[in-house]
RNA sequence: UGACCCAUGGUGUAAUGGUAACACUACUGAUUUUGGUUCAGUCAUUUAUGGUUCGAAUCCAUAUGGGUCAACCA
C-alpha cells in the first residue's frame, strides 16, 4: 500500500490568510477570538456563522475563544437571553474559554473615560439628541462643534462624576469623544461615549446609571482580554477607524478588527428585530417555534448540531454580499439524518388494504433501522390482513411509470410481501374506501422464492397495530426570497401555510421515540418527537422533505 | 450626488501575475425492497472599457451595478 495521500486542497479564507500570516511573522504566537452577543435577542443562523467562525478559528490555530456577552443597553438586555445564549453555542458543540461581560469592566471603562477627559479628548455635551442630531452634519457637509465643546477639563471631570452620581435626568447629558466635526467619517464626529440611564441592569443592577455605547465598550472590551482578532460584520468597517482612534488614545493593548459579510438566507428573516417582531405579535410560537431561523427553533425543528456546523463550513466567509440558499441547509441535515437517523413507517393519509388471501396470525416481520448503518440492528413490524396504506400509493388510472399500486398491478410492501391490487371498493360517493389484494406468499423480503420483480415498494401500517400521530409539517416561513427587500413591511410576505398539522399512523415502533432520536418516516421524510409531546398523544415535527423525484416528474406532467 | 466596502456559473466559495475550480441546485443515465441513498455524466462562470505585462479573474484607471454611513442601539 503505497497509495500517494492526496493532499487535500486547502482554501484559506481571508481571515485565516491573515492569522497565518501573523503566525509566521511572529506577530502572535497564539490568537484569541471573541464572541460578543449581545443578550437582547435568541442566537440564529447568522450568529451560528460567526460562532464557527469565531471558535473555529481558534480550533485550527492556537489560541482560545471567549464568550463575551455586549451588555452595554440594560433596557433591552436580559438573563434569559444570557441563558439560551450560552445553552444554543453548547449545543452548537463549542466550548468557550471565559464567560465575560462587558458589565464587568464598567469600573475600568469609566477610568477610561476620565483619561480621555484628562487627555482633553472628551467632553460632558448638555445638548439634547435632537440638538446633536442637528449639528451632526451630512455626509457632504461638516457639522458644527457644540457649544459645550470647550468646557475645562475640571469642568468635565466634574460634569461626568455628577453624571455617574445620577445628578442628572435620562437623556440631559452625554459624554463625548473631542474628535472632528468636520470628519469625513460621520462616526468620528465627536461620538457618544456614555449617556444617562437610570434602568435597571441584568448584572450590575442599579451600581450605574451612566452606560458606555458600543464604541466605548467593545473595543475596550478587546483589548481587555487581549483579543488579537476581533471579528465583526461589514457594517462596522467604519467604527473601525473610531476603534483604533481609542485604543491609541487610552494607549491599551492594540486589539484589531476584522470585517467579514454577514450570511443572508433565502425565504428567511435574520435579524433580531424582525425575529422579535415575529415573537411578540404572535406570526409564531415562540422564539423555538420549529420555523423559526433561530438555533432554538432549528433544533426543535431536528436539525442536528453537526448539519448546521457543515453548514456553516460549505457557506464559508467572505466579503461580499450575499443570499445563500435555504436549500443548502437542507441537503446538509438531510445528508446527516440519513446517516443517523432510524427507520419507521408511518401512513398520513391512508387507505385500508385487505389482504383477501391471508390466514396468518401475530406474524412480526423484521425490518432493519438503518441501511446505511447495518450496526442499528432492526426492529419488528407487525403484519396483518387489514393494512393502511398511503391514499396516493393507488391509481386507478396510473400514468405510464407508475410504480405503485393500481388494479391489477404489483408493488413490494417495504420489508413484507408482493401484494397485488385485484378489486376497488367505492362508497356512494364514488371515493375509494378499501382496496381489495392478494399476496404472495413466496415473496417474503429476505426470504423471497417468488422470482417476481417489481418497481415498486411501499411504506405501509397494520391497521390494528397503527398507532395515531400528531405530525406537523413546516414549509418556509415567507413567501419570497427576499422578505427585507421587497416594498412595505416583510410581515407582508409571511406564508400563512408554514405550518400544517396532520395524523399519521405509525407503526407501534414508534412508541419507544425520545426526544433526541431522529427518524426518517420512509419514503416521507425526517422527523422528530416535539416537546408537545405526552404519554398518550406523541407529536412530530418533520425537519424537512426526503428529496422526491416523483413529485417532480408529475410537476413536469 | 461625500466617504468607505464589494463585484467569479442560478447560489455560495476558491484560484494570491502562469490551463478558471469545488460544493449545492438543475438536467441525463445506472443501481436500489425508500421515486431516498449511492454512482457516472451534462449544462453553466470572471460587470464593462481601457492600460501595464510574454501572460491579468488577479495589478492600475475609468465607468457601471450593489451595499454601508447622519441611534443617547449593538
């Protein structure tokens, strides 16, 4: 065995290229990334990018991760964000190595601010934000310097301690960075540093009632825990420069921001606002509710960790903007449930069988859990002489390369007999309500003597032994591919059939089900046991569709 | 009508001055006791125009198109 290894093609994106050439350049001799949500909203998919990002870096070059929770709002923030936070990255697979809050540097990051004013690169602004707002300027013209601008450093150092003593009413006073009016960088005009808010905070409670604004904290933040890579997306490429501005000027630890494009998704909303939208007014259930983007609603829904990591992988990162297809996610779950996931039948919309030729009794047939996996073993399905089987398994006037079950023709029962269909029996109505077939015998799977070949194989149910199922199937959650993009509110654009819930009948295997098993419903799709679930009423979520060639040659008539 | 970022098949991402590639999608066919899976194959790509160069997706210029920036949000 001398096989020359090929070696793997390696594509560095941007990011790596610029660790590597760190690495070599001795520059660091490990790297240190972050991950800085903010606890105002659930984690989605746009996130779990930045969480493989982020901790994947640190997986492939030395270095380790922090989880550092941007609580800098407490109006917005709350624990059970942190919580849900911390519990979708587990589950993601990842493991932080400090759980930090900006909060705990609130001591440090007004020493800060008391430098800056010491510097004489701050100043305590009494305008109102309106007031600001008028003299910001455009993006064409300079705007023009408060007249608070000038105040004396005593003046502000006083101003800014009676701010943090709360002297001061919400919103009479901010402190500003003294930088440029005139900037061509609107972020450089003199940005808000710190502003008043007597709330209530998560962590801090009520120690402070003056906040610093992400430019004051986050890059502070950085440079605390010695962030060599602080990672962002695009839109933040400006508060670059207003990043550096301050880490020169409090002259601490050069942390260095990177920008990359955030992942947009097809049929989908990720953005926090719009997923809090859609909680509070009700268009769904929950942040966890299975149509949701959100890392809770994925896993509800069955996606597993390892589907939505290779996602993440195959998606990659770059700079340019971007919709990726919805449709990659779903091959990457459906490519990791077919390793995994069990075997069962189950019949959603049935119609009865009899089986007029057959006398026998309890006969439990073996059926194996996972083909692609012979280790899974295989569990019994009992067969009987009143079977279900699904109302579009049968035509009675089949199209050409019909494989199924139509008068006269032959099918194989998945891991039973060959049946076929001699008699239709119709009500008054003329609807269908029992076909009427004949096995044979000789043709049992495994064991078959019949040298029958047929094209065709069904998933079926004994009728007395099926056991009732609530299922609930989801389609995307918006009509379009761009819900944000289009004209008026993207609530406009919400599928009202995302959800429909319907009865299966499942063979009695599926009494065993937990909550973390996934199954693929054959010839059906992936499913798996919802939380709504009780002793007696077992409900299913189904993860996403098997891929149906049938359905798209009947589509193309 | 300022600054900044970006532009490669339908989609996403590579190629880092030397034969434009990988994955998904779509389409063919084979295999199949899941019309699933698997396997084989097909279609399809450098925004435009100039320039530098023996040679440009890559460097330069201009144009065009898209995005971002005027929150006491992050």
């Amino acid at each position: 065995m001398t096989e020359e290894i090929k070696k793997e093609e390696v594509h560095l994106n941007f990011l790596e290229e610029i660790i590597e050439a760190d690495l070599q350049s001795g520059k660091y001799k490990s790297i240190v990334t972050r991950f800085p949500p903010e606890p105002n909203g659930y984690l989605h998919l746009g996130h779990a990018s930045s969480i493989c990002l982020n901790f994947g870096l640190t997986q492939k070059y030395p270095g380790n991760t922090n989880l550092r929770f941007d609580d800098t709002n407490p109006v917005t923030e709350d624990t059970e964000y942190v919580e849900s936070i911390k519990d979708d990255i587990r589950w993601l697979g990842f493991t932080w190595k400090h759980e930090l809050y900006a909060s705990d540097y609130f001591d440090t990051l007004y020493e800060y601010a008391i430098d800056l004013i010491k510097k004489g690169l701050a100043y305590v602004d009494d305008s109102t934000s309106e007031e600001m707002a008028m003299m910001k300027g455009t993006p064409t013209e300079a705007g023009r310097n408060s007249k608070y601008r000038d105040r004396t450093i005593d003046e502000n150092l006083e101003l800014f301690r009676k701010m943090k003593d709360g002297a001061f009413e919400d919103g009479t006073r901010t402190l500003r960075a003294k930088i440029d009016m005139a900037h061509i960088n609107m972020l450089m005009r003199d940005p808000v540093l710190y502003r008043i808010k007597h709330a209530h905070h998560h962590r801090t409670g009520d120690k402070w009632c003056i906040y610093p604004m992400y430019d004051m904290a986050h890059g502070q933040s950085d440079s605390i825990e010695n962030i060599t890579h602080s990672i962002c997306t695009l839109e933040f490429v400006p508060h670059r420069e207003l990043y550096d501005w301050l880490i020169e000027k409090l002259n601490i630890y050069p942390s260095q921001q990177y920008e990359f494009a955030r992942r947009n998704i097809n049929y989908t909303v990720t953005s926090k606002r719009k997923l809090l939208q859609l909680v509070n007014e009700g268009h769904v259930a929950g942040w966890d509710d299975p149509r949701m983007p959100t890392i809770s609603g994925l896993r509800r829904r069955g996606y597993t960790p390892e589907s939505i990591r290779e996602f993440c992988n195959r998606i990659g990162i770059a700079k340019r903007e971007n919709i990726v297809d919805v449709g990659l996610l779903e091959f990457c779950v459906r490519e990791h449930l077919n390793r995994i996931a069990f075997r069962r039948m189950v019949v959603f919309d049935p119609v009865k069988i009899i089986i007029t030729n057959y006398t026998g009794f309890g006969e439990l047939l073996a059926s194996e859990n996972n083909p692609e996996d012979q280790s899974t073993g295989s569990r019994g399905i009992p067969f009987g002489k009143e079977l279900f089987i699904e109302r579009d398994d049968f035509m009675e006037d089949p199209p050409k390369k019909y494989f199924r079950l139509a008068p006269g023709q032959m099918v194989r029962l998945k891991s039973a007999y060959i049946i076929k269909c001699d008699e239709v029996i119709k009500d008054v109505n003329g609807d269908i309500t029992e076909l009427h077939c004949t096995y044979i015998p000789e043709s049992k799977s495994g064991n078959d003597t019949s040298g029958i070949n047929v094209k065709g194989t069904l998933h079926w149910v004994t009728a007395a032994k099926a056991v009732e199922v609530e299922v609930r199937e989801y389609d995307r959650l918006f009509k379009v591919e761009n819900p944000s993009g289009g004209e008026g509110d993207f609530k406009d654009y919400i599928n009202p059939y995302s959800l429909k819930i319907v009865k299966g009948f499942a063979e009695p295997a599926i009494m065993d089900a937990k909550l973390s098993d996934r199954f693929q419903f054959m010839r059906k799709g992936y499913y798996c046991l919802d939380k709504d679930s009780t002793d007696t009423k077992l409900v299913f979520n189904r993860t996403v569709t098997l891929k149906d060639a049938w359905a798209k040659e009947v589509k193309k008539g």
